[in-house]
C-alpha cells in the first residue's frame, strides 16, 4: 500500500518561513558583525613629522627603511 501525500499545516509552513528567515539573517550578521570582536581604538594623531635633515635616516618623512632581500639566481646552465 502506497503512503499517502500529507502536505505541511499552515501552521508548520509558516514556522519553517520564519525559521528560515532567522537563519538567514544570522548568518548575514554574523558576516558583517563578527562575533567577539571589539570596536578598533580610537587612532591617535601623530604630529607632523619633520624632513629628513642632511644625514639624518630615521624618524622624519623620507627616512630610509632596511629591507632583507635573497641576492639575484643564477642563470640555469645551459643544455649541450
């Protein structure tokens, strides 16, 4: 004997809608506000720095910053 088609009640239509509205809009928020984290400081205002004086490296605008690089590869020997 086949089981006959029940369709959902009213009541249990509208339960699942608004289930699934609450579902989705956690979601949304939890993506745009995340969960646990804390509003950023406030930033402070830094004074305006002065120009590097002739000389002078660090702290003033157009210091030199130091960075590590690899040295250059060698070409790959070539096939005889």
């Amino acid at each position: 004997m086949k089981d006959r088609y029940r369709p959902l009640s009213v009541k249990k239509q509208v339960l699942v809608v608004v289930l699934a509205l609450l579902t989705a809009s956690t979601v949304m928020l939890s993506m745009l506000y995340r969960p646990g984290s804390a509003p950023p400081p406030p930033r402070a205002v830094a004074p305006d720095a002065a120009r590097c004086a002739p000389g002078q490296t660090t702290d003033c605008v157009g210091g030199i910053a130091a960075v590590i690089a690899l040295p250059a590869s060698t070409a790959p020997p070539k096939a005889p």
